[in-house]
C-alpha cells in the first residue's frame, strides 16, 4: 500500500509551508523591483499580459522569474483573465485530432471566426502540441468549458486520462485507478477554499449481492496533499439513499458520452427517465468537490414526476453545459418532431425553478448540417449576456464514409438567430471499434494553472534524482526490477513509461545481436535463460536435457515467444517475466501430429506460431495457425487460426485463416506485420509466395516471392521461408544441391538480393542434414549471425567461412575473439544453469531433435512485461 503525504506532513503543515514560500517570493520580487518601478506597478500591468509574454518576461532576472511562478501571482492572473472574458470574447478555440500515426493526440487552436480570406469555415487550425501515447482515434474532451484553465482528456482506449493547458501548452497523463468499473464517468472541478483542481469519477460496481458498495466515488487530486499521487475514495462517499440515482447518472454518462459538468462549485450528471420506471422528481446528481457531499437537484418542468418516462430509449437528447456562469440544460427537441434547441436555466438550486433561456430553431438551410448529425453539443457560448456580440457554440459530429469523420462547430446569435458555422474538418480513424467520440472541442483559457506533476518530475526534481536515473540506466534489467523496491522515488521512475522507454533505446542503441540459451530448469516452466558467455565455459551435459522440444521467437518489442507443441510462453529473458497461453486448436487431445519427415529443428507440433505488436494498443499479440490435416499427395489441408492479445484475460479468439496455406517455418515479424512463407505443395498453386498478417486491419495479403524464385515441382528439393534481417522482411531459398542459401531483401515494393550465404566448405551447416536460419547481421562488420538450433555462427560474406560460436555437438569452440560481435549479457543480470560434462560427437547425432541441452534465442534488454492486474502504458 502506497504511504500518503499525510503520513508524513500534516495538512496543516504543508499550507502553512505552502504559504511561507510564495511570500518568500514575493517579498524577494517586491525587494529586487522596488529599486527600479513600484511593486504595485508591475503586478498591475504584467497580470493582463498573455500567457506566452509572462513566459518570456521570466527570463528578465531572477526576481521576475520569482514573481511569475509564484501561486500569488497566478491567482491574480486568473482573475485578470476572468474579467478580461466579460469584456470579449476567447481568442481562440481548442480542438483535438488525430495524429497520422494514430499513436498520438494533436492539440490544435482555432480562431472564432470563419477563414478571413473566403468566409468559408476553416479546415484546420494552428498545432499547438501533441499529447504522446494518448490515441487520437479514442481521445475526447471531458470538459468542453476548461475548469480554472486546464482541460480533462479522456482514452477510452487505455481508460486513461489527461490534465492539459492549451494555455501553457502542458499536460500529463494521471495514474491509473485500481478500482475495476462496469460503468464509470469523470469530471474535473475546482475547489477555491484550498486553491486546487480535483478529477472526480463515479464508479458503478458489478451489482451483485456480495458487492456491499456498489456506487463508488473517487477523488484524484493533482497537485493536493498526497504525495504518492493516488486515487482516494471521497471523504464522505455516495449516500445509501441515493444509490440509484448516482447508478442511474452514471449509464447516461457512459451511454450517451454525457461528461459532468462544473458550475457554482460542483459537479453536476444528468440521469434519463428511461432508467426508471417512473419519472423521477429529481434529474441531476450534484457534487460539492469542496465538502465531497452529494445532493440532487429537481427536474426541469418538462418532465413529468410519477408519470411512466415517455420514451424508453436511453439517449434522451439532453445534456448539461455551464453558461454565463450558470447550470444549464439543453433539450434537442428533433427526436420529437420539432427542430429546435431549448437551453433552460436553473435559476436556483434550493427551489429547484428553471427558466427557458433560449430557443435556437434548427429549421432553415444553414442548420442542415446540424439536423443531420449523429452528435450534436452545446459546448458554451462566449461574450456576456448583456453583450450584444454573445454567441453559443455548437458542435457536431457525424460518421461519413468507411474511416472518415466530419466534425463541424457553428455559432449562434441568440439575437439575430443566425447560424454561422466557422469550422469544418475531416478525420481519418483507423478503427471504428469504439465509435465517434463525442466532443473534441473545447475552449482555450488564458491561465497559467500548472497541471499535475508526473511521476518521473516528481522521481528527477533533483540532481541527485537525476544522476540516480542515469545509473538505473545502466544497469542490467534484474538490477534496475529490484531496485524499485529501494523506495518510493525509485519505484515511481523505474515504473514509469519514459524510464522503461529510455531504458530499452540505452541497452539497443547499437543494435547488436544479443544470444540467451534456453536451458532446462527445475521451476514449473521446465526451462529457463542462461547467457551465452556462461554456458560456454562447460561443456553441454545428458543431465540437462530439455524436458520438451522449444522454438523461440526473435525479440519482439522486448518480448520473446517460447512455443512448445501444448503452451506459448511470452517471456522477457532479461527479468523473468513469463506469461503462459495454452494452445486452442482442435483435437490436440489426439496427439496428430506432421509425417516425421517434416520435423525439423524449427517445428513444433501442428501448429505454426507468431508474435506481433499492436502499436495502437501497445499490446503483443500471438497469432497461432493449427494444422488438423496435411495430405501432400492429395494436397488437401485443413487449418485454423486463433489470436491471443497478451493485455487481456479473455481467451483466444478465432481468426478466418489466411488465404494460402503456410509452411513449417516460422514467420518473421516487420514493422507491426507477420509475414509467412506458403506451402506451395498444398492447395491450388505450386508457385512461392508470402501471406502477411496485418494486426491493425485484421486482415491475410498475399505478396509476391522474387520472380528468381523457381516454381515449386516435386523434383525440386528447394525449401523456402521469411526472415527479419535489419529490419526489413527477407525471403530466403534453401538450395541443399549446391549448399547455399539466396536472401532477397524487400524494401520500396522491391525484390533485390542481399546475400548469397556459401556452406559447401561448412558441414556442420549443410543444408542436406539440417535447417539453416539466418538470425541478424553485425551493423558494424557485416557478418551474418547463422542458427541451426545445435550450432550458431558467424559467416563472413567476404571470406566465405564460418566462425562457431556454440556447438551441442563438441566442446565449445567459441573465442573471447569471435564473442565481441555479441553484445553478450552480463552474468550479474541473472542466475543461469550449468552445462556439464561432454558427450562424444556421435551420440549427441543421434539424439532426435527435440532432446537438447539449450536452444539459442536472440534477446533485447528491456524491462517490458504485463501486470496481472491490467495497468495502462506498461509497454511502449
């Protein structure tokens, strides 16, 4: 359990702390200002100054600097900017888009007004900054009215969310909540008494019988009083007697994308008459964020209390908005006939009176795009009341063709009733999984309200944290896992994303191949990783025999795939980490398996397994082909396909199986694609092809081998397969006649050869007893780096030789001179297994295949694995 400032710091204390240094600042800044202008003076004229030219004044002298990041100074600010707002309208509006990658959120600005070259609405605005990691295609805005200046973004992907200010252009990431919901919604809101912004979720449990709370409340403060930044429940929960109606306005929220919204000090959900069987008297769930105390406020007199709801269709077309400092609640009359929008006011919480404060016709030609659209929101309006310049901002959204969005915001003039739309933009998604989301626009409030500090500021606020980082980062991955525990600071930077980050870009930066064997264990895996270095000290033993037959992946964004025939194993070799997925493929309890004569060191069983990544989701996924028949005279098959995500406890999910069938060798992994080569003796077509898996549209291609690339006939005693060599996807042809392997590289939609690997001089690596893999190239020499399960070596293009660096066969060749190719681990990152005595070379031939002492596997240090617990952002 996670220790809260509390435990060390009284509350009290940490005010009057608080309190003691913005007057150390201030009385500095009045000392050193005094000499040259009168304190007042200053304050007076740089409080009205924009954001960006009080960033620029702090770089005058130390004193300023002072002054300008002081809390005094910042209040003031805020209030200069809240009068400024009566005076005229925001300079600009926020706006949030996908990047092209769709692996980020742009923040964009726009003015409110149409493009002043054409009138036309703007199709885009200014880039502001980009929020990394949040998912633009997921990514919505849960505060359309920014709260004392920053804003409240949403994942729904990651079920994260985001503190920003346009403003200053900041934002961070919260920690994840631990508390599992079947429904939740969020807000944020602004306690003045003690000067802090507060991110408020409503959580609806699971609601059965053994779940004595479940109606939940929590409260994440940014910048309070607690130090492990932790969600807390709320001081005084959600009351008994209102269960129902937070449980009711909590659907609504998440059905209908309905975020809270803050006026007067609280946060305000609206419920729908279709959660009741009759209309309730009361419509809003309202929460002081100040005394963390719920009430409910009465319903608008269009609602009819006792009476059966007049629609059981849980998208009411309702919402609440704040404007002009008020509560309000607009009621989309298009539902029922009639195109209009009223935006009633409450005008006083205790009566519960509301009062019909706009009426907007949608009838005419210029509101065609706001009848026609599946989203429509009133985000606020700007300008005062009493200002004749007032305009209420409308969005919409609305699903156009395939991928493509068309989001839209228009203005309205309540009093000459025009419609002007000032903003037309086209979104490409890359998946409709989650819908449109259902705000993307906000306003931008000139303020200079700090969002929450990271975990890794807090870890680095000093040198000493910093040099600590720099250390964390060199050591081995073990190393830098235990020293989590060390305290909380280290804990926080080891665990966050940029650390694990930083930390694999460290260990890779030179790209060199990095060997682990695969050696027997007494552990329930039955094997476990031993660095290459220390096994070549003793020679290979009967005793440590691998209990089953193995096939190891190439490293995978810092994972590795263990396959036997049963189970996959993900493991990171460098920690430990291992997650276990058992096969689902059809009648395996039967124990079919291939002809003997297609086993080989790189088969395993009847299946053919791979592991991919989704950078979308910073999710592995392993894609599993089984084989249930395989008949070459006949050439009639039959095969499945499954899809485990790595993230997730649900099972496998079945895949419709690729368009030709594939061999028995394993596939290669490039740039978020799976790549196999089929088997041309099964099926329709004898000719060499390659059938790729792209995880992000979930879909089999076909892409063409080299026209080099013979036809496949029963004389020709070829094989063919794919491997990831520098990062681009190479087919290789095996010719066992004249002992050499021919790699094609594919790069620009281009067939070229790469390699021309000669083995007749090696016969250890005769393509006529065994299968040969390339497993990477040396970026610095160029030699290439051989795999036959039993034997790995260097080739030397050049020389045409072979250099062995390990050998089931003899006593380990290998010289400390051959081994500086390898980036070989440190024997401190982990405990590794002896190899014993030697067998002589004849009897270690006539092993089968699958009995070995160690299978050889390319490794990258990282420190990426998967909580049990499902936790956002433990990949990157």
């Amino acid at each position: 359990m996670r220790r809260s400032r509390g435990e060390d710091i009284m509350p009290g204390e940490v005010s009057e702390s608080r309190r003691r240094r913005r007057g150390e600042h201030m009385a500095t800044a009045r000392d050193d200002c005094g000499a040259s202008l009168p304190y007042e003076m200053i304050i007076e004229v740089l409080q009205w100054l924009p954001v960006k030219s009080v960033f620029r004044f702090k770089a005058v002298c130390r004193s300023w600097a002072a002054l300008l990041s002081s809390d005094e100074f910042r209040r003031l600010h805020m209030s200069a900017a809240k009068a400024a707002k009566r005076r005229a309208p925001p300079a600009k509006l926020l706006y949030i888009s996908p990047t092209a990658t769709f692996d980020s959120t742009a923040v964009y600005s726009c003015s409110f007004s149409p493009s002043s070259s054409s009138g036309r609405p703007r199709d885009h605005g200014d880039l502001l900054f980009t929020i990394d990691g949040a998912r633009g295609n997921y990514v919505e805005v849960v505060t359309p009215a920014p709260c004392n200046g920053l804003t409240l973004l949403y994942d729904a992907l990651d079920t994260a969310y985001y503190i920003c200010n346009a403003a200053t252009r900041a934002a961070t990431r919260l920690p994840p909540s631990t508390d599992v919901a079947c429904d939740s919604s969020a807000g944020l809101g602004f306690d003045a008494r003690t000067d802090e912004h507060k991110v408020v979720r409503l959580i609806n449990g699971m609601l059965n019988p053994k779940d004595l709370d479940p109606v939940r409340c929590e409260v994440y403060t940014p910048r309070g009083s607690y130090v492990d930044c932790r969600w807390r429940p709320a001081a005084r929960g959600v009351p008994s007697s209102l269960h129902k109606f937070v449980h009711a306005a909590v659907i609504n929220a998440s059905c209908n994308k309905l975020s809270p919204v803050f006026a007067n000090g609280c946060l305000h959900w609206l419920m729908t008459p279709a959660s009741f069987i009759t209309t309730p008297s009361v419509a809003i769930v309202s929460f002081s964020v100040a005394e963390e105390t719920f009430t409910c406020l009465r319903s608008p007199p269009f609602w009819v209390p006792g009476a059966p709801p007049t629609s059981r269709n849980w998208s009411s077309g309702e919402q609440l908005l704040e404007m002009d400092g008020q509560l309000c609640l607009v009621r989309n009359r298009m539902p029922h006939g009639s195109n209009t929008l009223e935006i009633w006011k409450l005008l006083d919480y205790s009566s519960g009176d509301w009062l019909l404060n706009h009426r907007i016709s949608l009838s005419g030609r210029l509101a065609r795009d706001l009848r026609q659209s599946q989203i429509l929101r009133v985000i606020g309006s700007f300008g005062s009341y009493r200002s004749s310049r007032k305009k209420i901002i409308i969005t919409t959204s609305m699903h156009k063709i395939f991928n493509k969005y068309q989001k839209m915001v228009h203005t309205y003039d309540p009093r000459s009733e025009a419609l002007e739309t000032i903003l037309s933009i086209t979104e490409t998604h890359s998946t409709q999984q989650y819908g449109c989301p259902s705000s993307r626009f906000s306003f931008i409030q000139e303020t200079l309200a700090p969002v929450h500090t990271t975990d890794e500021e807090i870890a680095l606020s000093s040198d000493l944290a910093k040099a600590t980082r720099e250390i964390l980062l060199r050591l081995p991955a073990k190393s830098a896992i235990r020293s989590k525990f060390v305290c909380k600071q280290w804990f926080r930077l080891v665990e966050s994303k940029n650390f694990i980050q930083s930390y694999f870009q460290h260990k890779n930066i030179d790209r060199k191949p990095k060997v682990m064997l695969v050696v027997k264990s007494t552990g329930r895996l039955g094997f476990s990783f031993a660095p290459l270095n220390k096994c070549l000290q003793e020679a290979p033993s009967r005793s440590t025999l691998l209990d089953t037959k193995v096939v190891c992946s190439k490293p995978c964004h810092g994972l590795n795939l263990v396959s036997t025939e049963t189970k996959d194993y993900l493991c990171n070799p460098c920690t430990g980490f291992h997650r276990g997925f058992s096969n689902l493929g059809p009648n395996l309890h039967l124990r079919s398996r291939m002809p003997k004569i297609e086993e080989h060191a790189f088969t395993v069983g009847n299946k053919n397994v791979g592991l991919t990544f989704n950078s979308l989701t910073r999710e592995h996924v392993i894609v599993e082909i089984f084989y249930h028949r395989k008949d070459f005279e006949s050439r009639q098959y039959d095969m499945s396909c499954t899809l485990h995500w790595c993230n997730t406890a649900n099972a496998a999910q079945e895949h419709s199986v690729p368009p030709l069938p594939v061999n028995d060798m394993p596939p290669a992994y490039v740039n978020g694609m799976l790549y196999w080569m089929n088997e041309p003796r099964l099926g329709q077509s004898c000719e060499w092809a390659i059938v790729s898996f792209n995880l992000a549209a979930s879909t089999f291609d076909v892409v063409p081998c080299p026209s080099w690339f013979a036809r496949w006939s029963s004389r020709n005693r070829c094989r063919a397969f794919v491997v990831e060599l520098e990062g681009v996807l190479c087919a290789v042809l095996a010719d066992p006649v004249a002992d050499k392997l021919d790699v094609w590289k594919l790069e620009h939609g281009r067939w070229d050869r790469a390699y021309t690997i000669h083995l007749e001089a090696s016969p250890g690596y005769s393509l006529k007893t065994c299968v040969v893999v390339p497993l990477a190239v040396d970026p610095d020499r160029g030699k290439i780096l051989l795999n036959t399960v039993r034997k790995i070596g260097l080739y030397d293009p050049v020389e045409q030789t072979i250099e062995n660096l390990y050998s089931l066969d003899q006593v380990p060749v290998a010289s400390s001179a051959h081994l500086k190719f390898l980036d070989m681990p440190s024997t401190s990152s982990g405990d590794s297994l002896t190899c014993s005595k030697e067998e002589s070379v004849a009897e270690m031939n006539r092993m089968d295949s699958k009995l070995i002492t160690s299978v050889p596997m390319l490794y990258e240090e990282s420190l990426a694995c998967y909580s049990f617990v499902r936790k956002a952002n433990c990949l990157w």
